[in-house]
C-alpha cells in the first residue's frame, strides 16, 4: 500500500477487509486518474470487489472519509498561525435512461433520444493555508434536490427569510461550518471563506456560538447601526481608504492588473425582520472594493465583504482581499474532480453507489492538487513529502541519473512529473498545473510497475 494511502485511511472502519478494500481502490484510482473502475482495477475480480464495496450498507461517504478527515486535522496542527476553512457547493450531473435512485433534475429532449439527467450534489470544505496550500478536507455533505422538494414552491406564498432554515439546502453552510470547525478543534484559528451564496444570518450566529471567524461576500444590504440605515448608505458615506492592484482575467482569458478602492467600516448589523427576534445584532466589519469605470471585456470589480474579524487599518483590509481572493482554489479542486477524476463519467447506478465512489475521489482529487500547490508553495521541500523511494529512483532513472543534492527537492521531481504529463518546462511557462500533473502520476504509475517487473525478471 503506498504511503500517501496509508496517511489517509486512519479512523475507525466496521470491517477490517473494508479498511483493505478502499485502501486497495486507493490506490488504484490514484495510479489511473480518470479511469473507470474496470480499467483501474484491471481484472474481473478486483472490480467486482469494488462494486460490492460501494453497495455495502455499512460503507458510506463518513467511513471513506473518516481517515482522511483525521489526516487533515494532524496536518492542520503542524501548521500555525491562521487556516482558511473554503466551502463552495458544486453539482455532479449524469445521464441515464432513468433516474434509478439518483436524483432527478430534468429531462433533456436530444436530436435521437430523451433521456434523464441526473446530478448530486456536493458542498465541500476545504482546508488551505494563507498561502494557498490545501491541507485537506475538514467536512463534505452530499445531497439531492428531491430532500428539499417544495422549498420553492413554499416561497411563493411565505417570505423565504421566514421559512426556517433547517427547511433549506442554505443549512448545508451551517452544517459544514460547525462540522469542520469540531473537527479540527482550534476553532480561534479558523476563518470560514464562502462566496455570496454563504451571505446568510444565521451562518453568522452559528459562526458566533461556535467561537470560530468568517469572511463571506456579501449580496444583501442589511439594516445598520440603529436601523434606521442600510449598510450600503453607511459605506457611502465612509472615506476612501487606500487602494489596492490586483490581477484579473478578462472573458477572453487575457490577464491584466487593475486597481480596487477600499472602504472599511465596523458597524452593527441587523438580521432580517422575519427574524429578529430570534438572532441578536451582531457587530461586524464591511469591506468594499471597487474598481472605478467599466473596463472593456468584463464587468467592473465590486467586492463586498462581511467578517466578524477587526480591521485595524489597510494592510489588514488587503490581507482579507487576499484571503477570499484563495476562495477559488475551492473551485480549481472541483474541476479536478470532474476533468481529471472523471467524476461525472461513471455509470455507477444509485446515488448510494455514487456518492461512496465520489468520496474515494474526493480523496485521489485532493492528492493531485496538493502535489501541485505543494511544488508551488513548499518548492524546496525533501521530495520523500510527496513521492515514494521507487517513484523517485525510477524518476532518476528517466532522467538519466539522480541529480546533485541542491537539485534533490520536491519541486525537481513534481517537475519530471509533469514532463510525463506533457509540461514542456520552457522559460517562461508557468508552473505546471494540475492537468499535466495527473497526467503524470498516471505514467508515472505505469513505469513503476514495469520497473517492478523488470527487477523480478532480472532477479530470477
């Protein structure tokens, strides 16, 4: 079993060969990224194994991620200083004949057929460092829209900040909030980073009775001060603090560098009416960012933060800018969980089966991205962090003989690895990116093995 298998199957397991089992899938999906179950299990056997395994009544997305989730916690008490919590939902769609368990969302009228889409859905939360080095994850919740049939049609007729929010999807951002913060135990540490999907009240309070700190954009322009003003006529009476330039990529994917203005301002914000009696006014501070004029080829940017956190003055307003600028890593995590894992091209049949086979990749995509934030963050690491002893001897025999030892680093051997996987190493290209790097694991994976082989045929 590989080393980095072996960090991320702690916890405790009903069966022992359950244990065995998914260290065994591991391993293999790991070593064929993007492959399908039979072609990363290689034979009948295995395979049919693996089917039972996500068709087992006592496996279920917490066992698989048990281990993994303990592993994120020791990584998270090496680390010091303050630790991003990401969370962002994104949604695995499928295509069958019939929904067969999964959740349904629409049919879909093709030229030749009609046919059923499928999806779940996954809110994830990812533990990253200040510097953008994923640590793992600390909470996943998966789901399907049929939990919450109704909600919608029960907002027609009721104004949505009455309904409760138990009665939501919007309780997932609860729920993984107090989840990741029990999990990783240091919750003064933790600062919980969403989009303005998470700009929701009682994630506030929650965040609040949990003794752990947020950073969410916001989109609703609630009651300030005495209530008797909105937060957005407050900020406009505040001063320009300062500004910041910051890079941005047009709809085109040119990158340019523009400037933002800051406000900031602390303030008391009130919760919606519907809702005041049960949530108190809670203080908190507002950042706005803009960008002046409107720039050709992309809209204007318009950042507008809400924290429980103290901004002093304005080098503590950028480092929050900077903090939920690393909010998109979050989504660079789910594309490779779609584009590399594959994750949407299995023809597993039940969402039960499915969201087993996601959590496994969950752990294989997490891997792939922290080798390539790692070679980033953390270049002149030891290479014995990330790789095994035979994956870096058969790397020193590709590139034709171990390197002098200033060379010997992580940042050397993720480099050949993405060789493999087509990076050209130019001048002026950036550092390889996670497409080139689990391009490469799989080659990798495939001369290790041949290089096995070829010992025991040369040892007999």
């Amino acid at each position: 079993m590989d080393q980095w298998v072996e960090r991320e199957l702690g916890g405790d397991f009903p069966d022992r060969r359950l244990k065995t089992r998914l260290g065994k899938l591991l391993g293999d999906l790991g070593e064929r990224i993007g492959g399908t179950l039979p072609m990363a299990c290689q034979d009948w056997a295995a395979t049919k194994a693996a089917y039972r395994f996500f068709s087992n009544l006592r496996v279920n997305e917490g066992v698989i991620l048990a281990g993994h989730f303990a592993a994120t916690t020791a990584r998270f008490a090496g680390t010091s200083g303050t630790i991003l919590v990401l969370h962002d939902t994104t949604e695995f769609s499928f295509t069958r004949n019939t929904p067969d368990g999964v959740g349904y969302l629409s049919y879909v009228k093709g030229r030749h057929a009609t046919h059923t889409a499928c999806g779940l859905l996954l809110h994830s939360s990812l533990v990253v460092t200040t510097d953008g080095l994923p640590l793992g994850l600390a909470a996943v919740k998966f789901w399907t829209r049929q939990k919450f049939k109704g909600t919608n049609a029960l907002k027609r007729t009721v104004n949505p900040t009455r309904v409760p929010i138990e009665q939501k999807e919007s309780v997932r951002w609860l729920d993984n909030l107090k989840q990741a913060t029990t999990q990783l135990g240091h919750p003064a540490r933790c600062v919980h980073v969403g989009d303005r999907e998470s700009d929701i009240f009682e994630l506030f309070c929650a965040a609040r009775e949990a003794e752990t700190h947020f950073l969410v954009r916001t989109c609703v322009d609630r009651l300030a001060g005495q209530g008797k003003t909105t937060v957005a006529k407050a900020m406009a009476r505040e001063p320009i603090r300062g500004s910041h330039e910051v890079e941005v990529r047009d709809d085109h994917g040119r990158v340019s560098t523009t400037r933002v203005y800051l406000r900031f301002c602390r303030m008391t914000i009130h919760p919606p009416v519907g809702k005041q009696k049960r949530y108190p006014a809670l203080p908190l501070t507002v950042i706005h960012a803009h960008e002046r004029g409107k720039p050709e080829g992309r809209d204007p940017i318009r950042w507008d933060l809400l924290t429980d956190l103290p901004v002093a003055n304005l080098a503590a307003a950028i480092e929050k800018l900077n903090w939920y600028a690393l909010r998109w890593k979050l989504e660079t995590y789910h594309k490779v969980l779609k584009s590399g894992c594959r994750a949407e091209q299995s023809k597993l049949r039940t969402a039960e089966r499915l969201t087993n086979l996601l959590a496994v990749l969950c752990v294989v995509g997490w891997r792939v991205f922290w080798l390539t934030m790692t070679n980033r963050v953390s270049p002149t690491a030891p290479p014995e962090v990330a790789l095994t002893p035979l994956e870096i001897e058969v790397l020193d025999r590709v590139a034709g003989g171990a390197p002098p030892a200033p060379k010997r680093t992580v940042s050397h051997y993720l480099l050949e690895v993405a060789e493999l996987g087509g990076y050209l190493a130019r001048t002026k290209d950036p550092p390889p990116g996670n497409m080139v790097i689990w391009r490469g694991l799989s080659r990798l994976a495939d001369l290790c093995h041949g290089f096995e082989l070829n010992s025991r045929v040369v040892g007999n």
